[in-house]
C-alpha cells in the first residue's frame, strides 16, 4: 500500500491475480521462427563486429551461438 494519494486512472485500482490464467485460460499463442543458416551466420558476423571491444559479450554470444 502506498502513501501517495490516489488519482482516477493512475492504475492504482488495478489488481494482478497471481492465477489470472486459471480463469481466462491461455492467452497467447506460441510460435516457433527458426532462423536459416544463412541468417544466422550474418547476425552472428554482425553480432562480432558490434561487441569486438567486449569480451564478455563475444563469450555469451558464443555460448549462445553454440
């Protein structure tokens, strides 16, 4: 609960259930976009080339690319 007062629209009327799903079931759908080998390889290149200063970053970016 908070100090400040309340205005009309602020958002302080809102609720966030923890199981809203279990009453309005699933909400989104999942799709699967799977990238060519072709695209991949040219973000991976791009990827480098932005982060070639970062090591840390190349790391994970390998580590994702693996």
């Amino acid at each position: 609960m908070s100090d400040h007062p309340r205005k009309d629209g602020d958002g302080s009327a809102w609720s966030v259930k923890e199981d809203w799903e279990s009453a309005h079931g699933l909400v989104n759908d999942l799709f699967l976009i799977q990238p060519t080998d072709e695209t991949l390889k040219s973000v991976a290149t791009e990827l480098r080339k932005c982060f070639k200063e970062e090591p840390l970053f190349l790391e994970v970016i390998e580590a994702l690319l693996n």
